[in-house]
C-alpha cells in the first residue's frame, strides 16, 4: 500500500516486471510512458513491463493504492 499526500508524487521509475495498481483512495494523475490519465478511487492501473510510470497527488485529495505484483 502507498499514500501520496495532497502535492505530492512517486519517483518517476520503471521496473523489469509487469504490475496493477488499485486506487483505494483519493484522485489524482498516473503517468505511463509520455501519456497522462486522471484516476480516482476504484480506477485500476495495468503498468506493463519496463514501463516509465508515475503517479501523482495533483488534484487536491491524498492518493492512496495497491501495487500488486504477480508472483
């Protein structure tokens, strides 16, 4: 689980394995290679392999979700 307070942002990072994100909380912005989308609570991320991602805390609310990784 990770909180992202109002302003903030997660590292800008990629990672050699695929990944979902749940937001459980908030809204805010992900970023997934050069395109952005607004999420909010319920939304699901799908953050494929080596992808550039980011989120972001920018509209306001504390962003808050699960990174789930397959095994």
């Amino acid at each position: 689980y990770f909180e992202i307070e109002p302003g903030g942002f997660s590292s800008r990072e990629h990672h050699d394995h695929e990944h979902v994100v749940m937001v459980v909380q908030g809204q805010g912005t992900v970023w997934l290679g050069s395109a952005s989308k607004e999420i909010s609570e319920g939304d699901v991320v799908h953050v494929g392999p080596g992808e550039i991602h980011q989120f972001l805390a920018d509209r306001g609310d504390r962003l808050g979700f699960y990174c789930i990784v397959p095994a």
